[in-house]
C-alpha cells in the first residue's frame, strides 16, 4: 500500500491553504490515537481486534492532491510532496517514477526518496493544475510494484493580477441638458485571479477625473450623469478616468484605471437669431431669372439637423419679384431674382425675411422662439439694355406671287431705357442666305426682296436685328416665321415622257396609253386635271382623249389599218388644264410608234429601216453621214462661241486702277436736266417710265435694261422709291453680264438748271472766280500734281 506523505511546501506548513488544516487535524488524530502513517498492513493489524462485519481488500496505492502556491521565487526548487509505497523498506529496492503532464520539465521526482519538487515558476493563471501518474517499480528487474495511478497538483493563487480592461479606452456618447443619472456607458474590468479563492478577483469601481460631471457604480462600472443642464455649446468633450481594484477596494489591492471619451451630443436648444437686422444689396435690371442677389444668414449655436435653416419672405413689396432658397451645405439664405427687373419701373425693394428651424423638441420650446426675422434692401441698378421688340415673336402668311418691295409686316422694337435711343433694323444674313426679305433701317417695315416660290421655300425663319444708335454693342433679336401661301402658278404637265406603241392591225376604239400629270402647287380642294386634245390637234382623225375624271385620261384609236411604211411614228399633243384660279394648262406629247405586230398582238418590229432604206444603201453608210453630221455641228458651235468671246465686258485694268490718276472727263451731270444717262422721271412715276423705251447707258458695257418695264402697272401705282430699288437691285443681281461692281448715280437738284447752280470744279478755271488752289504746294508731294494743275501761275493757257 501506497501512502503520500504531507502535501504542501513550506508555506503550507505556515499555514497558507486547505491542506493546512487537513494535516493540522491528521497530526492531532495521530496525536491522540498514539499513531503515525504506516503501510496498510499495519494499519490492518492496529484495528484487526475490532468485530468487522465484511472487510474488503485496500489498494496498494492511497492518493490525494497536492497544493503548491503560484510565483515562488526562491533559488531552490520548490518542494511539493513525497510519494510513498508500503514495499518500500527503505533499502533503495525501489524505483519511482513520474510520467504526465510537465513531468521532467515542471515537476522532478526523487527516484529513491519519492520527493516532489517544482523546479519552474508555475503560473496559476497560465494553468491551474496537473494531472501526473506515478508508477513503483524493482529497480533490478525493472517490474512494477504497484500499479500506476494518477494524482492532481494543483496551483494555489495568490493575488498577482490586478484589474484590467480589456474594451478601453472607451468612446461614449450622451445627449447634452440630459438628466441626472442618465446612463452613458459601462465599463468593465477582468481580474486574472480565482475567483473562489479569497477577494483577490473582487473588483470595485471608482472615478478617478471626470467629477463633478459623471459617476459610476462602483460594482457594476456603469457611468451615469451626474450634473444637470450640461451644455454642449460650453463644453463638448470630456475625458473620464475610471478605476478598478481588486480585493473588494481594501488596502493592498492591485488596481487598473481606463479612460473614457464622453462627448455631449447636441440637441436643439439654440434658436436661430440673425447677425444683423439690416441688409442692404443692389442687383443690375438686366440680372437674368434665378440669379443671385445676395445671402442672409441666421446663426444657430446648434449643430446638425438642429441647425438646418428654412428661410422665406414674409413681407415687402417685393415678395413677388425676388425667391429666397436655402443652401443646405452652409445653412444660408440665397435671395434670387423671381422676375424681370426695370429700373425704369421700380428702382428698389424691401424684403422681410424670417429663418426658422424646421426640426423643434417639446421639451425646449420654453427655451424659443426657434425663428427670427430681418429686413433686406435691394436698389435695382439701371443698365443700358438692348432694344425690346413688342410683340416678342412675328408670324406673318405672305403670297407666294407677292412683288418685291412689298411690306409685309412692321417690326417694332424699343429702347427700354430712360433715354430710348434710336433703333436701327438689320436682318441677320445667316438666318436669310438666300437675301428674300430687306427691313427699312428706320421704320422697321419688312419687305420682300427677291420673288417668292411656295414651292421652293415654303417656310422662312429670319433674324430681326435691332440696334441702339448711340451704342451699336446693345442688340436685340426677334425671329420672324413666314409662311408662303400657295397659288395657282405652276401648270400640270406629265411626269415623265410617255411612249406608246401601237399594231398595224389596231382596231378602232382600242385603248392604246393612259396618261396622267403632276402640278408643284398645292391647292386646298386638292388637284383636279382635265384632258383634251391640243387645239391644232382638235380634229385628229387617227387618235382621241377620253378623261376618266379621276386625273388621268386614256388615249385610244380613231380607225383601225395603221401602216408603218406611211408613217412610222405619231406625236399627239395633249392639252392638261387644273382647276386653279387662274387656270393654267400646258400641252404634253405621247409619241405613239406603229410597229408589226403578229395574230396574237405581240409586237414583233417598231423599225421602218426595213422600208425606208434603199438596197444600196449600207449600215457603214448611214454612220459615215451621222459622223459628218457631227462635225458640222460642232463646228457651228465654235463659231458660235467665238462670237460670244468677242463681246468683252467691261474690266478695270489693274494696271490703272492707281489712285494717282487723273481721269479727265468733259461732260458734267445736269442735275435734273441731265436725261441722257437715265430718265429721273422713272425714280417719281414709274408709269411714264412705261411709256417711253428706256435710253441706254453710255458708262458700261453691256447695258443694263431698266427694270420698269417688268414692275406691273398694278404694283407701280402704290410702289415706293425702296420698292423700286429692290426690283432694280434684284434685275442687276440676275442678269449674267452685268459688271462685278456697283454703278452709282446721284441724282441731286445741281447743275445749270439747279437753284443751287453747279457744284463742281470743272469750269472754275473759266469762271471770274478767285479761288486759289496755292495751298496745294503746302501738302506734299503726293498733291503736287494736284499743285500744278491748279496752281498756275496767272496767264498759264488751261489744261483741257
């Protein structure tokens, strides 16, 4: 039988652990009783006289644990027990053993003695205990004794540890002006130490920095508010130390602190107020919609959704023309303009502005009110505007056979400013390449320039221009839409080039083509065409026309016995009226061609070579006369062409075209009496410029025939100088030979018949006047020539 022998090192001994006092009452037992620890037999035989009813057998081996105390410092090795066996006779027969955990390396065992010892620092809180086996064997034979059995050393604490938190520091948040005892976070310590061994892992809690402002439970580490009316606007952030120690807070006891983060958050208790009672802005009257005046700001101490802002114009008299938004981002009031400003019309406005939070907490309207109010002053700035056309847009329906120069709409437009200065109309030649129209400078009027076609153009979109006189930067624009009406000018004529065929045996009555025809105008009704034969072809014996009423016609045959070799190919001309106002018609032809045909009416040959051609005459024949043909013609058009080149128009020599020379000329205009170049009668009434033919002008070549002579009567009577003009302009810009430059003629009341008498300086030399031309000499010598012609000295013949 096994026995261990006492089961603590020196400390226990002292008294420190349970196992004191089990061995305390094992040695008062043995004491008393006169008995010390033996082997089994023994024990046996001291209580054998005793009558026992059943007797069992005992182990060999008897066990308990070993206690040893954690962090032993000395230089020996720590002593835990002594293992014993009752075969054990003390002669060094028998050999212990130790296998298990930190066997050899924790834990060494005397092989002859039994002894225990550790010989490393044992940690409780890194392992608690060890299970170990330990095994008697004959050291000779190496046979075991006793059977192996395990035993329990187990590590007794000692408080080594302190407190520690393992969540901080730690970050918390509590709403400001919250109460007393409003709870902010908890916090909590781990001890390292047992528990259940003494109060070395009882942790107490304590404030350490953070007073008077916050507490905490010292036994569960919740942290609670602890003063009232905390204002996050005074003081936002707080740093709290908490401390934990262990021992239940005794004297001794190990200690571990945190820190924790308080931040107050912000509640809405601040109401917004305005900096300034009084803003004052200026805007330009030609600020566009939606622009920027100017900003206002309410300050509120808030932050956050409890400082949002909504601002809006309570009252003044400019509530309708000004919007007020606010920025989200910045919390101000945008002040925008709502509708067009005139300083002509109202040169300044007063706003009453309020800025309110939206977001309000009952429990802080005594605190209010949350809004405040200010008053903006706005001075509109005049500018110089452009010119304002009334109405803002122009539709006009306009004839498409309308003659030019006729008005056909009066463009208005003013100066918006006080000093309405003169406007000047001009028509933006991008939205009219193609120069149809021309507006009066002055008046406005809006005139056609060049003839109209619907159905070329039957839309026009134009810029109006207008300009301010005194400041040609300040442009106004409108647009102009016309809309070209249709009328009846486009006769109906076929759509293409009718061929028909037709048999030698044709019947009468036969239905040879069906014919039909297309017209560019587009009447209301719609189209209506109506065939016939052409007046010199009324009486047509060979063919006829019958309308079908629905815009076509069919052409069918008069008799019957066609024969090619008489006549091999018919033109019939038809005649093809619409139903228009005017009525217009145009006369299209069916070439109609006889051909052989067999019994069933296929066509077999349209060719009359076969009749026509004499035997002689060969294939290589007919070629060569075509070829001759040709060249004859070809001919005939380069004599024509040589003619035309003979004609040359007339071109400046570049040569001469120097501004250094003199051209002397005879003839002098004669005011309204000079009639040779051009009848100034057509420029007052262009019906006698009807009557008679037009003189030719002698200062170009070609001649340009004057337009009179196309201007309606109608058109005449009522038509204006700037109509005429237009017409004249538009003859020049259509005729292919007119020169590539402008002739300009001035017609003024001057010359010998002119009250005013002549104004040129033709005949001064002739005349009794003492003018003197000596100031030439004093200018240089790019007027000597100049100097020299009139500055003769007296009784020099004259130059001409």
């Amino acid at each position: 039988m096994w026995t261990t022998g006492r089961m603590s090192n020196a400390k226990s001994r002292l008294g420190l652990g349970t196992s004191l006092y089990f061995w305390a009452l094992m040695d008062l037992i043995s004491t008393v009783l006169s008995i010390t620890p033996m082997p089994g037999a023994e024990l046996e035989t001291l209580f054998s006289d005793r009558p026992q009813p059943h007797l069992r057998s005992k182990r060999s081996w008897v066990w308990n644990q070993f206690f040893v105390l954690e962090e032993y410092t000395g230089t020996d090795p720590l002593y835990v027990g002594k293992l014993h066996s009752d075969m054990d006779r003390g002669d060094g027969s028998i050999k212990y053993i130790l296998s298990g955990e930190g066997a050899g390396i924790v834990f060494t065992i005397d092989d002859t003695t039994g002894d225990i010892h550790a010989i490393q620092r044992l940690d409780r809180e890194e392992r608690a205990q060890y299970t170990l086996r330990a095994q008697a064997l004959d050291r000779r034979t190496g046979r075991p004794m006793e059977p192996e059995s395990e035993f329990i050393i187990k590590i007794q604490d000692i408080n080594d540890n302190e407190p520690k938190f393992l969540d901080g520091p730690y970050i918390a948040t509590v709403p400001e002006m919250s109460p007393v005892g409003t709870s902010v976070i908890q916090v909590t310590a781990t001890d390292a130490d047992d528990p259940t061994y003494g109060n070395s892992a009882r942790v107490v809690y304590s404030i350490l920095q953070g007073q008077p402002y916050f507490s905490v439970d010292s036994k569960t580490g919740v942290i609670r508010t602890a003063l009232m009316n905390m204002d996050r606007e005074a003081k936002e952030y707080y740093e709290v130390i908490i401390q934990a120690k262990d021992m239940g807070g005794q004297l001794g006891g190990l200690a571990g602190t945190t820190t924790v983060n308080i931040t107050l958050s912000d509640v809405n208790d601040n109401p917004p107020r305005f900096p300034q009672k009084h803003y004052q802005m200026s805007v330009l009257e030609s600020a566009p919609i939606s622009s920027t005046v100017g900003r206002v700001f309410a300050k509120d101490l808030d932050e956050g959704i409890n400082a949002e802002m909504k601002y809006t114009i309570v009252d003044g008299d400019g509530a309708d023309t000004f919007d007020i938004n606010t920025d989200p981002n910045f919390q101000v009031g945008i002040i925008t303009v709502k509708k067009p400003l005139s300083f002509e019309s109202k040169k300044s406005y007063t706003l009453k502005v309020e800025g309110a939070n939206p977001h309000l907490e009952m429990r802080f309207l005594n605190l209010g009110p949350f809004q405040d109010t200010t008053t903006v002053h706005i001075s509109v700035e005049d500018v110089d505007e452009p010119p304002v056309f009334e109405p803002g847009f122009y539709f006009v329906e306009v004839p498409e056979d309308v003659t030019i120069g006729t008005t056909i709409q009066i463009i208005s437009a003013k100066d918006p400013d006080v000093s309405n200065n003169s406007i000047r109309y001009s028509i933006d030649r991008s939205s009219d390449p193609g120069r149809f129209f021309y507006i009066d400078i002055t008046t406005g009027a809006l005139m056609t320039a060049r003839p109209l076609d619907r159905e070329e153009f039957s839309w026009h979109n134009i810029t109006i221009l207008a300009m301010e006189m005194n400041n040609p930067s300040q442009v106004g624009s409108v647009v102009v839409t016309i809309k070209v009406l249709d009328v009846n000018d486009n006769a109906p004529e076929f759509p293409r080039f009718y061929e028909a065929f037709i048999c030698e045996n044709a019947k009468a009555g036969q239905l040879i083509q069906t014919v039909s025809a297309v017209d560019q105008d587009d009447p209301h009704n719609g189209q209506h065409f109506y065939y016939s034969l052409a007046p010199e072809a009324a009486n047509n014996p060979n063919f006829t026309v019958r309308d079908n009423q629905d815009n076509t016609a069919r052409i069918l045959t008069r008799r019957s016995g066609f024969r090619q070799q008489e006549q091999s190919v018919f033109y019939l001309p038809i005649l093809i009226a619409d139903s228009g106002e005017p009525v217009l018609s145009s006369t299209g032809t069916l070439t109609i061609q006889v051909c052989s045909c067999n019994d069933e009416g296929h066509v077999m040959s349209c060719s009359p070579e076969a009749y026509m051609l004499p035997v002689s005459l060969s294939r290589g024949a007919l070629i060569a006369i075509l070829a001759c043909v040709f060249v004859l013609l070809v001919l005939v058009l380069l004599i024509l062409s040589m003619r035309r080149h003979r004609k040359q128009p007339y071109i400046i020599d570049d040569d001469e075209n120097i501004h250094e020379n003199i051209v002397r000329y005879d003839d002098e205009g004669g005011g309204e009496e000079d009639t040779e170049a051009f009848d100034i009668a057509a420029m007052w009434n262009p019906r006698e410029a009807q009557a008679g033919a037009p003189k030719a002008r002698q200062d170009m070549l070609p001649e340009i025939e004057s337009l009179s002579r196309y201007v309606p009567q109608t058109c005449a009577i009522s038509s204006t100088v700037h109509s005429y003009v237009l017409a004249k302009l538009y003859e020049a810009d259509m005729d292919l030979w007119a020169p590539p430059f402008d002739s300009l003629q001035t017609y003024m009341f001057e010359g010998e018949g002119s009250v005013a008498g002549s104004l040129s300086s033709l005949q001064s030399a002739t005349s009794d006047s003492e003018q003197s031309f000596d100031f030439l000499t004093d200018w240089g010598p790019r007027f000597r020539k100049l100097a020299e012609l009139y500055g003769a000295s007296e009784g020099s013949a004259p130059v001409w």
